[in-house]
C-alpha cells in the first residue's frame, strides 16, 4: 500500500477488563445507594440522563471508567479531573 494517507488513521481506544467494568459499576452503584442517591438524583447532578445511568449500571457501557469518574465526581466521592 502506497504511503502518504490511504489507510485509515488508527484510533487508540481504552481496553477494560470485563472485570474492571464489573468493580467500577459495583462501586458507582454502592456509593450511590449508600449515599442514599437515587437514579434521578444523579442524573440531576452529573447531566448524565438517567437511562444512560441504568445502562451503566447494567454494565452494558464499556469501557466504563469515563462514566464511572463522571458520575463518582458528581457524587463529590472523588476530585474532579483527578484521572
């Protein structure tokens, strides 16, 4: 293949262990409830729509660790921007 831009650009994306996904949602989702924090009351705070929080909470978004920090850091249970 001749050099110069035919191919594609590779993107470099973020790989999660299936069980990092599982330990990120189980802490989201205990910090949340033992905040007492509902679903609702998240979304309000994060911007994050609330189907979007049961998503991750059914571990169905991956990688998870974005939205983990985003909803952790809404919860005020880490600083922002600290990874």
């Amino acid at each position: 293949m001749p050099e110069g831009g035919d191919r594609p650009a590779q993107v470099e994306q973020e790989t999660e262990h299936p069980h990092d996904t599982e330990d990120l949602v189980r802490l989201v989702t205990l910090i949340r409830t033992e905040q007492g924090w509902t679903k609702t009351r998240l979304s309000d705070a994060t911007g994050v729509p609330e189907s979007e929080i049961s998503r991750f909470e059914a571990a169905e978004i991956v990688p998870a660790k974005p939205m983990a920090m985003r909803l952790l850091e809404g919860m005020g249970s880490i600083e922002p921007g600290l990874f």
